[in-house]
C-alpha cells in the first residue's frame, strides 16, 4: 500500500532517468520532455527543510542517486513515482519532510545529511581531529597542528559550521602565538570571537576567545587594552549571574600578568586569591595549572618565595602528568624567575636554559627571546657580561615595539647596565666627561623608557628612572637627574592607577 501521495489514476506516465548507464529497470518511456512533467499532487507540509545555497536539495538528490547507481523508480518506490522524483530532482516541487525522510533512507544517507550536505556525525568528527590539533600544539608542534587547523577550518566553513571554525580560528591564533606572528594571531583570534557572536554564543563560551585576544594584545605591548578586555569581560561574568568557574578562572589568571607589569600589584594579588579559591570548583586540570603558574609571581612579589615555589611545583606536576611541553617550559621559566629573585643564580640559570631548550625546539621565537632576557640577566649577575651582551644584542633582531615590547626593554635595560659595570663609564662621581660608555648606557637606558611608556609597565618605568637618573648624576646632570627621579616616583605612587578603571565586580566565592 503506497503514500497518499502517491499520484491518482490518470496522472502522467513516470518520467525516464534520462542516465544511460543506470540499471535496466529504468522504466522506458515515450519522449516526454524531462523538463516538463505534471507534478504530482503531493499534499503540502508545513515546514520546508532548510538547503545550503550552494547545493539545491533536487541537485543533492540528483547527486546521491547517481553516485550510488540507483534508478528514480528505485528511489521512489514504494511511497512515491519516478516522475515525483524527477520534478524533485529538477527543482519544481517543494518536497515535504516525510517525502525526504523516505527518500534519505532509499539513498542509505541520514535526513540531516540530504537536508544540510553535512555527512552523518560530521561535527562530532571534526570536534576530534580538533582535540588533535590542539594535542599537537601543546606538545611542541606548532606548525604542524596549524596544517590541521587550517584544513578543518576550511572544512567546518564549507559545512557552515560555526563552532568548530571559530575553534579552528582560535586554534590557528594560538600556533601564531607561539611562533611570535602576533598580527596573524590578532587577525584568527578576532575571527573567532566574530563567529561566537554572530551564533549567539555566551560569555563563558567565549571566555577562552577573549583571554587568547587580550594576551596578544599583551605580548604586543598594549597591556592596557589587554587589561580592559578581561576585566571588561569579567565584570560581565560576575554582574550578570554567569559564575562559571572554568571561566572565571581562566580570565583572573590571564590579568595577573599586564598587573603586574603595570605595577598593578594590589590587584595583581587579588586576581590572583580569587583563582586560588576558585580552582576547587574548576573541572579543567589545565586551567588549574595554569593558575598556580601565574599566582607564583604574585606570592613572589609579596616575598612569599617557598609559596610561590610550591605554587610553581604543583604547576610542574600537572603540567607533566598532562604532558603539555609548552605549559612545563614556562613553569621551567618561572622557576628560574623565583630562583633569580632569591639569588639562586645557578639554579636559576638552570632552569631558565631548560626553559629556553625546550621552547627553541618547538620554535617559539617569541618566548624563546623573552626567557633569554632572564637568562642573561643571572648571565650578568654571575660575572658573565660579554655572554650576557652577545645574548641580548642576538635576541633584540626578535623583538620590537608591537613584539614583545616590555621584554626588549628589558634588554635594553641590561644592556645600559653592563655599559656601566664595564669600568669605561668610572669617572669620579660629577666630575668627568660623559664617555662613551656612559652613552650607551644612557642610550638604552631612554630606548627602554620609551618602550616602557609605551606599554604602560609602571612597575618597571620606576625603576628604569631610578637607573637612568643615577647616570645623569654620576655624569655631573643634576637637574636632568632630579627630572628624571620626579618621573620615577611618578610611576612608583600610584602605579596602575592612570590606566585602570574601578577593578571588575567580584564572584561569589
């Protein structure tokens, strides 16, 4: 017994296949035209199914038939005629659901896959090889997973899948960071974002896309607008009742970072107890580590050094246990931080090598030129000057104003320091000429001011005056001097206080 669609007595003959090398029970026919058949009265339903506009569903039809070698009448039986599946192939009638259920099963494919184009699961498997990708970057193969990224971005955009290409997008930001392309990482992060909102995604969706943006913005040397993005998106979170932890946590653990450069270091601390009381709550192994990295500066600077190594320690342990090279490598970095504040200058220098072997090999250039700042500083401080020099001449080819901004000023910084330690700029204290080494020095010393101004690093501003005014005084520039402290104090009152707004309303915790 077929459809009551099926057509009545006196409907037309059904129309040929009209493909010569289809079984041969096509059914023959006289020549009717293709193009023209009666349509059959199909009763209507209420809802069409939506098409892709690159593929019409008749021409999908189409498509499907022929690649399996199957016949209209074979496809139409036993529900509907073969001239119901012309008129539908051809695109003059609009089919029902129920008719597009039934022709789904006669072509073997599911209804979702004859109504979108997507084959059966498509959004599942491209979910997984996007676990791969992001496997592979945190293993050390940036470029490699970029390949991959790049592919399943072009495969979720020709399915219109909008999750997964703005994953994709972010993915590909994320390897960008990593080689030091921080325009390409601007460009895919941005990307990203406009894809989630455009589907209506919310905050907490989005939280891993603004975090990404602001520290590109942070590498790039705006740690303002850096600070702004997270605050502003955690003000959001918390006032408008969306405490999601996992995202919580992630966002205050990104702002300690340009806090802290800031000289913000007040709410540097606060960040980082709130992550600290909300890591209990958060179901990602990953963001916790991430958070005892970033809390151990802080714990650092309130000169909570044995906290901050066990912070550093637990970080470590994740970190291995989750085998993240990438992650370990900056827990390596830290270390070796913390050990230099201490004035464990060869344990320092020990792990800020690991640090730096382990990120050269994944050829991360960015992170690379920034550990080896650290490491020529202990370099300098463990008598080792012209290695220290050499160093920081090689790495600031890496670095710029838009790349890595605070870290070439830290170069530049060191540089004017081994300037003064090599004896050349010794003349008695206000009396001699300026020498040439004195030059350099000061040299360096303006270029790291002017970079520092740049990105708002008021901390390190202060004591970058501090250096630059005791060369103007040993040189005999006492008012140039006495400038140059006023600046430094300026920085040092109120750091942060000139380029933050009220700190982001706080979770419930």
């Amino acid at each position: 017994m077929t459809h009551d669609s099926t057509p009545e007595a006196g409907d037309p003959d059904p129309v040929p296949d009209g493909d010569p090398g289809l079984a041969p029970d096509t059914e023959p026919s006289a020549p009717a035209e293709p193009s023209a058949p009666a349509e059959p009265a199909e009763p209507a339903e209420p809802a069409e199914p939506a098409e892709p506009a690159d593929e019409p569903i008749g021409r999908r039809v189409l498509r499907l038939r022929t690649d399996r070698g199957l016949t209209q009448r074979q496809v139409a039986e036993p529900a509907y005629t073969p001239a119901y599946i012309s008129t539908l192939e051809a695109g003059r009638v609009r089919p029902s659901e129920a008719a597009l259920r039934h022709v789904a099963e006669r072509l073997g494919v599911t209804y979702e896959e004859l109504t979108t184009g997507q084959p059966a699961h498509l959004a599942t498997r491209l979910r997984l090889r996007l676990t791969e990708a992001q496997r592979g970057l945190t293993t050390g193969a940036a470029e490699e997973a970029a390949v991959l990224y790049e592919e399943l971005r072009a495969e979720a955009e020709r399915h219109g899948l909008g999750a997964e290409q703005a994953a994709a997008e972010l993915g590909l930001g994320e390897c960008a960071l990593e080689t030091g392309e921080l325009p390409d990482a601007h460009r895919h992060f941005e990307a990203a974002e406009a894809l989630l909102v455009a589907a209506g995604a919310p905050l907490p969706q989005r939280a891993p896309v603004v975090r990404a943006r602001a520290l590109a913005h942070y590498l790039s040397g705006e740690l303002r607008y850096a600070c702004y993005l997270l605050e502003s998106a955690l003000d959001e979170l918390n006032t408008s009742g969306l405490h999601d932890p996992d995202a919580l946590l992630l966002l205050y653990t990104a702002t300690i970072a340009p806090y802290m450069d800031m000289g913000a270091h007040a709410r540097a601390a606060q960040a980082a107890e709130l992550a600290l009381s909300l890591a209990p709550q958060a179901g990602d192994p990953l963001l916790v580590a991430k958070m005892h990295r970033s809390v151990a500066r802080t714990l650092l600077a309130e000169g909570r050094a044995a906290e901050a190594d066990v912070s550093l320690s637990k970080a470590a342990e994740l970190y291995q246990r989750l085998q993240i090279r990438t992650e370990l490598a900056h827990c390596h970095w830290m270390r070796g931080y913390v050990h230099a504040q201490n004035g464990r200058l060869a344990d320092a220098e020990s792990e800020l090598r690991t640090a730096r072997d382990m990120l050269s090999a994944k050829r991360a250039v960015l992170y690379t030129t920034q550990v080896e700042v650290e490491l020529a500083d202990v370099l300098r401080r463990r008598g080792s000057s012209d290695e220290a020099a050499a160093l920081l001449r090689a790495l600031l080819g890496d670095l710029n104003p838009e790349r890595g901004a605070v870290h070439a000023a830290g170069a530049h910084r060191l540089l004017g320091i081994i300037a003064e330690e090599s004896g050349a700029a010794g003349a008695p204290e206000g009396s001699g000429p300026v020498t040439a080494a004195a030059e350099a020095a000061e040299e360096h010393y303006v270029t790291a001011l002017s970079l520092l101004e740049r990105a708002g690093a008021a901390g390190d501003l202060a004591d970058l005056c501090r250096l630059l005014g005791d060369l103007y005084r040993r040189t005999g520039r006492i008012d140039a001097a006495l400038d140059t402290y006023r600046t430094g104090l300026g920085h040092r009152a109120a750091p942060g206080t000139t380029t933050l707004g009220p700190a982001p309303a706080e979770p419930p915790v």
